[in-house]
C-alpha cells in the first residue's frame, strides 16, 4: 500500500469482526493461525498499529451490525 498509494491518497480496508459463536469463533482464530504473515494476523484481531506506521491517520469504525470493521488509512 505504502508504494502504490499516491501522497494525498487514501485506502479503505474492511474485514469481519470476530464471531461472537463459540463454533464459529474457534474456526475463525484455527484460520488466523494459518495465515502467514504477521501483520496479516494483527490486521484480523483489528489492530491499527502496522497501518500507522505507513499512514498519518487511521480511524476505525464498526459497521451498524457489529459483524464487519472499516478503516480508513489516510497518507
């Protein structure tokens, strides 16, 4: 992102939030352990702490729902 991305532009990323059934809820983190990348993972628990390393702002908001997660990365 931080090579592509202009240097007034901006990236809108959205990913599920973790499930809240217990079946549902382990299957997710077995997924997150098989992912490879570190930051991958991190991204998935919703940390923004990679992203501000490559963005001035980063804000975080929920979807009306609570099952999904938007975050809006500004150069």
């Amino acid at each position: 992102m931080q090579r592509v991305v202009h240097p007034d532009g901006c990236v809108l990323l959205m990913e599920h939030e973790v499930p809240r059934h217990p079946v549902v809820k382990l299957l997710f983190y077995i997924r997150m352990l098989s992912m490879g990348a570190k930051d991958a993972r991190e991204f998935m628990k919703g940390g923004v702490e990679h992203l501000t390393k490559i963005f001035t702002r980063v804000t975080l908001s929920h979807s009306r729902t609570g099952k999904s997660k938007m975050m809006y990365c500004k150069k």
